[in-house]
C-alpha cells in the first residue's frame, strides 16, 4: 500500500512539473513578460494594424488612454477610417492581449 501512494506522488509530481514547462502554455510568465497570447497578438498587429498606427495614419496605441473594450468595440465595428473586423476569433482576443500591454489604461 505505501509503495503504490509514492509512486502516485512522483507521477504526479512528474506530470505538474511537465505541464508547468509545457511551451504551448498560454499564461503570463513570471517577471512581467508577456503571455503567449500577447506575442501572438503583437505579430498581428505588426502584419495588420500598424502600417496605419504606426505611420501617423491612425493615432498612436502606445500609451493611449484607451480601454480594452474601446478598442475591442473600434476593432469589431470599424469607423473613422477603420474598416470592420480587420482581425477576428482568436486574433482578435489575442490583439487585445497584446494591446492590454500597450494601452495606457
């Protein structure tokens, strides 16, 4: 009976720590970094937001006192230049993430 609880405990001591350096994890590191996600959603705003945010075309995001459900709104329905659902799904939630980064809010 003892030898089966200890390797129970090691297994699953062995499997926490597995999970725990998995690299498709989708958590924010420790020391500030940015989750997952948020790289993810800096890469699409690279590819499809900032040929205009960054030009001067449209505002600067870079410490914008905006809210993320600002700017989740000005994503989904466009205007004042911005079309529609420029990203959308799962790039839309991970542009947030990265903008929750940028925001100043």
């Amino acid at each position: 009976m003892v030898i089966p609880a200890i390797l129970f405990v090691v297994v699953t001591a062995i499997v926490f720590t597995l999970a725990q350096l998995h690299p498709a994890k989708d958590e924010v590191k420790s020391g500030g970094g940015t989750s997952t996600a948020a790289q993810r959603g800096q890469t699409l705003f690279a590819d499809r937001c900032a040929s205009c945010h960054e030009t001067g075309v449209a505002p600067e995001l870079q410490g914008a006192p905006i809210s993320l459900a600002a700017a989740r709104m000005q994503i989904e329905n466009g205007g004042g230049g911005m079309p529609a659902d420029l990203v959308s799904g799962q790039d839309l939630e991970d542009v947030l993430a990265y903008l929750e980064n940028v925001l100043g809010s």
